[in-house]
C-alpha cells in the first residue's frame, strides 16, 4: 500500500514541473495606453526592457513614452485583457 501511495504523489509531482518564466513586452508611443504595440517574449525582464526602449527608438521618440513588460501572461477573455503575474516598467 505504501508502495502504491509513493508511486502515486511521485506520478503527481512528475506532472507539475515549473514552466520557464516569460516576459511579454508592450510599448506605448506619447504614453497613449489606447496605442499598444506588442513587442514580443523573452526569457528575462532585462531583455525585454530593451527590445521596448528600441521599438520606441524605432517608432521614433515621443514625450511619454512608456513601455511596460509582464511575468507569465496569459488571456483573460472575460475582461478582454493580458493577466499578468507582476508587471515592471
């Protein structure tokens, strides 16, 4: 029985092996949150901090412009938005 128990939660464990973090990064050119432009995935926030500053280089320099970058996103359809685990800027 003990036997069938470790086999089991050992099955279990085998299952729920931790994803790689994502960063998903967005810009705003003139920090207008209606103009979104999604600049791509990457494996740390560092890279993803870069490839927004050169989108909006780019896009070419605006007063306010903003980017943001967000852990492990995933759709929320409900609320039509990206659901985030943290979000940096």
């Amino acid at each position: 029985m003990r036997l069938l128990a470790a086999l089991a939660i050992a099955a279990l464990l085998t299952g729920c092996e931790r994803k790689p973090d994502v960063w998903t990064g967005w810009v705003y050119p003139a920090g207008n949150l209606l103009v979104t432009h999604k600049v791509g995935t990457f494996p740390t926030f560092e890279q993803c901090r870069v490839a927004a500053w050169e989108e909006l280089r780019r896009l070419g320099p605006q007063d306010g412009d903003a980017f943001e970058c967000g852990l492990n996103c995933s759709d929320d359809p409900a609320r039509l938005v990206q659901v985030c685990d943290e979000t940096r800027d």
